[in-house]
C-alpha cells in the first residue's frame, strides 16, 4: 500500500507517509530547552515518515504556554540539537513546526510586557499561566514596521532551526495563532496593506512563508493551514469569504515550490480542501481534526484508495504509538492514548507508552 512506501518532498525523505502532526505537550521546562524528555518523545517516533514537532515559538514574545519550547537563544537551538540527533541516529525525518502564539498568550507566560496580534482585540476566553487562570488580555496592535519585524522573526528561527540539524520547518498558519490570526476578518480589523480584502489578509501568511523558504529553502519550508476550524477566535464563517482568502494563499505559495502543505480540516476529501491543494501545487497532508482519531482505514482511504493527499498527519494515535506505522503496517493492536497525560511536564503519559514488540513480550 502507499501509505507504508517512501516518498520524498523537496529535500525531506519520508520512510512512509504517516506523518506525526504537531502536537503541544509543554514538556520543555521554564525557559523552553529541550531536554531528556524531549529528545526521548521524539526518538521514539522516528518510524514515522516524517515527524513535524510542537509548535515552537520564534520569539519570546510569541510563547503561548508554560512549558513550550523556543528557537531563539544557543540554549534552545543546543536541545534541539540533541533531539534531531536522536531522530535521525533512528533514520528518520524530523521538521520544526514555527508557531507565533500571537494574542493567544498572557505576559506572564511569555515574560515580555506585551503580546501582539494584527489589532487590538483580545481572544476569547481564559489562559492558564503559572499561577491560575487569567483573562486574555488585550493585544498590541502591530504596526505596519512590526509585521516586518514579525517576518523576520520566522526567517530566522527557520535559520536557528537548520543550524540545530533539523530536516525543515513548518510555519504554523493555523488553530487560531499568529498567522491565522491575520487572516480572518473577525480577527484582522487592519485597514492598511494587511487588512481589509481576503488578498490583503493573507498577506501574512504569504510573506512569512516567503520570508522562511529564501532563508532555509522552499524544499525544506511547509505550512500548516486551518480554514473553517473556528478556534480560538479566529472565525472564518462567510464561505465566500473563506475561499477568496485561502485561494489568495494557495496562489501565493504555489510560486515558491514548497516542500509541503499540511491542511487541518474535518473534510479533507471536501471541495476547499482540494481547490487550496489543486492551486498550492505542493505536495499535500491532510489531517481530519480534532473531533475523531484518526484511523488505519481513514488514512489508506486519503493516501492510497481516493488519491486525497500525498501523506496523512496523525495526532492522538502518535502520541499512543509510539511505532504507528508499524503497527498499521500489520494491522496490529494499539495502545489506547491517555487524555489526562496530554499536557504536562513528565514522562507519564509521554514516553511511556510502549512499542508493539514490548506489548507482545508481556502477554
């Protein structure tokens, strides 16, 4: 079956095409070094074809949660080292989601004495800092110069990214963060060259990615896309709209020769979906959301019997597993994933689900 053959996209060497999706852990401590938990998560996952890490902030004051990692100082830059070493001592493939948290954050989690989005509107909702819950606070309303600035921000964290000996980067342009904050008109009040019309709201976007691929190249840069997930504020509800917006994006990435394009949707096979992969023209990951886990039968569906997208991204069934693509290869048992252990700073729940071949050896 496909879905278990190798593929390459641009420079990146997938042994599969069962890709682990980012997913938010908040095991890096204080000051968001990678340590002996990380290295130790993502080593055990290396069988898959490729892994795409938690989102990591590009600036500190685009750090969302306690416990996130960075790619900013030597520190960081030194643990992440150690991680890719550890994947591809294991031969696989590993890329650094970027993700700036934008206006989903508090300053008492980024510890800098203003969040920032494109206009001063807060996101809905309560935060968890390291002393409780809080209120969303308002953001700073990022001047026309800023966005620049912000630009840059992602170019060299896809820098600091390679230099740690990562395969590439993936510019997180979803789930209500920085970039998709810019492109919805509920979230995006500008009223300069980066608000207004949905070719003026996907700017961002564009120019981020633009900005990461001449910095690292466009056969090592991807973007993670989210359209219609009505998540965290950032509401894309007006159809019309929504494709004006992300056909803008598919057409300005489509020039780069992007390695990837990884799209957050709960109907990958619907017509959106597949208008922003026939106009992107890069090669396409799909991930079916949050409402049901992934199954085998779903992913040989998307890969191999409808041609839906070129690989599949997997969330809870990767953090359970951590040899998915074995076991879906021989159509093996899983282990069940543990909700409550999602987030937190120990092994439990993290490093401790054991692989097919340990399972066999106690029965």
């Amino acid at each position: 079956m496909k879905l278990f053959e190798p593929t390459s996209f641009g420079a990146l060497r997938l042994s599969n095409r069962v890709v682990m999706a980012p997913l938010t852990r908040t095991r890096a401590g204080e000051h968001g070094i990678p340590n002996d938990l990380l290295v130790e998560h993502y080593r055990q996952r290396a069988g898959l074809g490729m892994i795409i890490t938690e989102g990591t902030w590009p600036v500190q004051e685009g750090r969302s949660y306690p416990g996130q990692p960075g790619i900013e100082t030597d520190e960081q830059i030194a643990g992440w080292r150690r991680v890719a070493d550890a994947v591809h001592a294991e031969g696989g493939t590993i890329v650094m989601q970027l993700m700036h948290g934008g206006r989903v954050s508090h300053p008492d989690i980024s510890q800098t004495p203003r969040i920032v989005a494109p206009s001063a509107i807060a996101a809905p909702g309560q935060t968890h800092t390291a002393t409780g819950k809080a209120d969303m606070p308002v953001p700073h309303e990022l001047t026309t110069a800023e966005v620049q600035d912000a630009v840059q921000g992602f170019a060299q964290a896809a820098r600091n990214a390679i230099a740690a000996g990562l395969d590439g980067v993936e510019v997180h342009g979803a789930n209500g963060y920085l970039v998709h904050e810019f492109m919805s008109p509920v979230s995006n009040t500008r009223t300069d060259q980066y608000g207004g019309s949905p070719e003026n709201r996907a700017r961002f976007a564009i120019e981020v990615t633009t900005a990461v691929a001449e910095a690292v190249g466009a056969d090592r840069t991807g973007i993670r896309l989210s359209p219609e997930h009505g998540i965290q504020g950032v509401i894309e509800d007006d159809a019309a709209d929504v494709r004006a917006t992300y056909t803008a994006i598919a057409e300005g990435l489509a020039p780069l020769g992007l390695a990837f394009i990884d799209v957050l949707h709960a109907e990958p096979t619907g017509g959106l979906v597949q208008h922003v992969r026939r106009t992107a023209g890069a090669p396409f990951i799909v991930n079916s959301g949050f409402s049901a886990m992934t199954t085998r039968e779903e992913a040989i569906t998307v890969v191999d019997d409808e041609d839906i997208a070129d690989a599949i991204a997997v969330g809870r069934p990767a953090i359970a597993n951590p040899d998915l693509a074995h076991r879906w290869e021989q159509d093996a048992e899983l282990n069940e994933p543990r909700p409550e252990l999602f987030y937190g700073a120990t092994a439990e729940g993290y490093t401790d689900y054991p692989s097919l071949a340990e399972v066999r050896a106690t029965v």
